[in-house]
C-alpha cells in the first residue's frame, strides 16, 4: 500500500499510510460538498447500517494483532 494518487477533481488530496497500526473509523456522515443534497425531503432520525468491511493486506505480511514486533503496544 502506497500513498495515493491525488489530489483529483473531488478535492481530495495525497496522503501517505503509515506503518503503525491504525483503527479503521467508518464516518458515515453526509455533506453537501460531494452531492447536492435536498435535506426536505431526508427523514430524521435514520439508520445506516455497515454490513460488513473489507481489509486487505500486503501478500506475505501476515500479522494477526494490535502488537507488531516494530511497533509494541
């Protein structure tokens, strides 16, 4: 995994990964700034549900944790 690409037309820029283990953060908020949003017509409160995530790792980099040899918690 390797920084992307960016920025692009969506105003998202370049970010690197770091090699510390991280948490993964689901922010399932909504904005106008990506898609114009009629807020009238939404109904509050409302549920989302995730049903599931997907996490992929490097071929041979296998670790199973939160405690890295390099990086100890």
């Amino acid at each position: 995994v390797g920084p992307d690409n960016g920025p692009d037309g969506s105003g998202v820029g370049q970010r690197l990964i770091p090699e510390e283990p991280m948490s993964i953060v689901l922010n399932l908020g909504i904005s106008p700034n990506w898609q114009t949003i009629d807020f009238s017509t939404l109904i509050f409160p409302a549920e989302m549900l995730v049903d599931y995530v997907r996490v992929y790792q490097r071929k041979g980099a296998i670790n199973v944790g939160c405690s890295p040899k390099d990086y100890p918690t």
